[in-house]
C-alpha cells in the first residue's frame, strides 16, 4: 500500500536527484508547496547575478 503521508522534522533540506525527466519537479509539486521548493535555475540566478553565467 503507498505511502500518502511524509513525515519530516521541521527544518530538513530534502534534494531531489535524478537523472532528466525522471519526475523530479513533479514530485516535489505534489507533495511540497511552492513556496518549499527552490529551483537551481532560481538558485544559478541569484549566484550568477542573472548573467546566466556561473
């Protein structure tokens, strides 16, 4: 029977790894709210002041 529940302590870093297209972002989506999910383009952005570069 699945799992429908995600028990976490309150502060936990939770990395989603994989490999393209494998589910990642779609998980995160059902089970966290927006606000709970940094995205690494977000991240590249905020490093890279936006130039796109790294």
């Amino acid at each position: 029977m699945p799992q429908d529940t995600l028990k976490l302590p309150e502060l936990s870093l939770i990395l989603l790894i994989g490999s393209t297209s494998a589910g990642k972002s779609t998980f995160a989506r059902r089970l966290f709210r927006p606000t709970e999910i940094v995205s690494p383009g977000a991240c590249r952005g905020l490093v890279a002041n936006g130039t796109g570069r790294s």
